[in-house]
C-alpha cells in the first residue's frame, strides 16, 4: 500500500523498547543493544524526513531507568553524549531540528552542556524536529506543569493550561505512539498528551527496526478513522 501523504501523522511518539533483550538472546552485554539501537535511531530518522514526518519524539531515558545498574546508565549517557557529537553536520545537512523534553538536572553537566550546545546550533532546522525524552515520565510531566502554573499565578487551571506548559510546549500531541518490543503498554510516556493518539505495537526489537517497520506502522495508521469522540 502507498503512503498518502495527507493521511500521515504529524508527529510520532517512540518507545524503543527491546535494546537489552536484543543483546541477552545474543550472549552480549545489555549496552550493546543499546549501541545497536541507536543505529535503529538514525535508520529511523532517515526514513521519518523521507515520509515527511514532522515531529518525532523517541522515549530515550524515563524517570525509571534509574533503577537500572550504574553500568548501564553510564553506558546510556555516553552513547547519547556521543551520538549528539558526532551527528552535528548530520542534523544541520538534513535539516533536523534537536529538542528536548525532561528534567536534564540530574545528567551529568557535559552531557546537559552537549545537548543544550546542539539545540541551539539546530534551532532554525526545519526538516524534522527531533525531540529526545531524557529523565522524562508522563505523571512528572503534568507534576512539571501545574507547578509552573501555580507559579505564574494562575487560580483556576483549565486543559489548555496544562497542555501549554508540559514539557513539550508548542510541539503538537503525538497522532501516532509506536512500541517495540511487543510489550502494549505507554509506561508514563506522554500520558497528557497522547489522550488521543493511536498505538501500533510490533514485536520486533527496537535494533532490529528499520525503514520497512516504519511504513508499516504509517499504513496501519492510515486505516484508522479518528473520530475523537463523535460519530462520523
């Protein structure tokens, strides 16, 4: 089936889910999945600027990772410290926009530094943005939000304010949520803003996913009728 351009979504929300797994069926280390799933990451993005897609947010560290091991953590860190380094001429010439979305005080101050550095080198891409959910959690999100509501002042919050002052202020609500791995849950990502997003679940492992996964996952979203609630 062909993708319709005007039936694709604005912007897709991912869970990369698999990374460990991926490495344990292998006899490897858990931070080589991780390693292999960045190169799904960039597979990815080439293939989201190709199908036009505007807006991709990629789960890359929730507020529950840190129960995982130092070992891991670290090894997570430094392959997101090292992605944005070497991937710099890559965003510009591609015209991918990076943001991000989360409480970044608890990284480590180059990593924050690093991120912040090509945020602003980014800032005027236009192709894709590129919004990566680091130390980020659905219910801290809307936490994040109230508080600098009450704040500013405000004595009455309505939806409209939450949604304007989440972490991901001024992006528009995810259409589309992917999850690797086969697992069908959101896990506290994006629970505000995906009230009315439609979810596609694979089983494949997020190293092994590629471009071919990706238009699955758009032609199944094609097929759905999105009535938001009413009838059509």
């Amino acid at each position: 089936m062909q993708l319709i351009e005007s039936k694709l979504p604005t912007h897709i929300g991912i869970i990369m889910d698999g990374n460990g797994r991926w490495a344990t069926k292998r006899g490897l280390p858990r931070n080589l999945g991780h390693k292999e799933g960045m190169k799904a990451v960039e597979r990815t993005i080439d293939a989201l600027i190709k199908f036009k897609i505007k807006v991709v947010t990629f789960f890359a560290f929730s507020t529950e990772n840190w129960k995982r091991s130092k070992e891991e953590i670290d090894g997570i860190f430094s392959l997101v410290r090292e992605y944005l380094k070497t991937n710099r001429d890559y965003f510009n010439n591609k015209g991918v926009q990076v943001r991000s979305m989360g409480d970044l005080s608890k990284f480590p101050k180059d990593l924050s530094s690093e991120l912040e550095n090509v945020k602003e080198e980014t800032k005027d891409n236009d192709k894709l943005i590129l919004n990566l959910a680091l130390n980020y959690g659905g219910r801290a999100d809307i936490v994040y939000s109230v508080n600098k509501l009450i704040k500013s002042g405000k004595k009455e919050i309505n939806e409209k304010d939450i949604l304007d002052n989440l972490y991901s202020e001024g992006l528009a609500e995810p259409d589309l949520i992917i999850r690797s791995s086969g697992e069908q849950r959101i896990s506290n990502f994006m629970i505000y803003q995906g009230a009315y997003s439609e979810f596609y679940f694979t089983k494949t492992l997020w190293p092994d996913f590629d471009e071919k996964c990706l238009k699955k996952a758009l032609v199944d979203f094609q097929k759905r009728d999105r009535r938001y609630g009413g009838i059509k």
